[in-house]
C-alpha cells in the first residue's frame, strides 16, 4: 500500500495584522506521518509505503469581484418586461379587434329594435307573425321610453290574447 500526504504551509498573523505562510518543521511532519501509519495501517513488512511533504499551496492574490450585470439583462427584469409586454399585446388586441366586433355586434341588433319601434306599424307592423313582434320587444330596454309606450301598444292592438296571458303570468308570480 502506498499513501501520499500533501500539506499547506500555516497561516500565521503577525503583530501587525498581516497574515504570512510558514513551513512545517521536521518535528511536526513525522509526527503527521506516525499519525497517517497508523490511519492505514502501515505494514513494512508488506513493503507499505507513507509519504508527507509539505509545500505551499497556489494562492490567487487577487479578490473576486462579482461582475456588474447591466438592468436589462437581469433575469427578473426580463421576466418582468416579457409579463407587461404580454399584457400591452393583450390590451391592443382588445381595443383593437374585440371592440369593434363587439360594436358591430351591438349595432346590428339595435338596428331592428329601433326600425319597429320608430314607425309605429314598421317591422312589427299587421303583416307580420307574433313572434316577429316578441324580438323586437327584446330589445326594449335600450329604447327610449316614448318608444317602449308606442312598442308595447302595437302589441296589445296585435296580439290581445298574447298580451293578457303575459299578464296573467305577471300576477300568478
């Protein structure tokens, strides 16, 4: 068996603060060889073999000096830029195809509401079948109040019958 040992020199600090390396004496290298024989149980009749040597160690004398990462390229504010960009891109897709859809959609049932309930006798004019009359009362509510009165009149001159039994159910509830 053959074992090599390898040991730094000692730091010592001197009076004035400042730290310098120190070789091992002799005493103290056989004492850490004895104490290695007998770690591995050192045989010399095997032809075991133990060697301590002491030598310096490289020691860099320069600091390390955590490198400056410029703001942009920061992981959490990368992180944080991808997130807002997200939302602006979320935000114009919004105002920018959703809303007009979403005005054009309003427009076109608004239309046929306000075309029945303007001419009085319109699009839920005599000629026209009972539930004809029931979708333009539904959209009621974003007309005018002048014209849910002309509406609704239209429909019990129509449709008397109709209009008690929606009566009827109003009281029954």
């Amino acid at each position: 068996m053959t074992v090599a040992v390898l040991l730094d020199d000692v730091a010592k600090v001197s009076a004035n603060g400042k730290s310098s390396a120190q070789a091992l004496t002799a005493a103290q290298i056989d004492n850490i060889t004895k104490l290695v024989k007998n770690a591995v149980g050192f045989d010399e009749t095997r032809g075991d073999n133990v060697s301590v040597v002491n030598e310096a160690f490289h020691q860099d004398s320069s600091e390390l000096k955590p490198e400056s990462v410029p703001l942009w390229q920061r992981p959490m504010v990368q992180d944080i830029t991808r997130l807002g960009l997200g939302a602006l891109l979320l935000l114009a897709i919004a105002l920018g195809v959703l809303r007009p859809m979403i005005r054009n959609l309003t427009a076109q049932t608004m239309t046929p509401a306000l075309a029945g309930g303007a001419g009085g006798h319109g699009a839920g004019g005599a000629g026209s079948a009972p539930g004809e009359s029931a979708a333009v009362g539904g959209g009621a509510p974003t007309l005018a109040y002048e014209q849910q009165v002309v509406q609704a009149k239209t429909l019990v001159t129509q449709d008397p019958k109709r209009v008690a039994q929606v009566v009827k159910t109003w009281v029954g509830e």
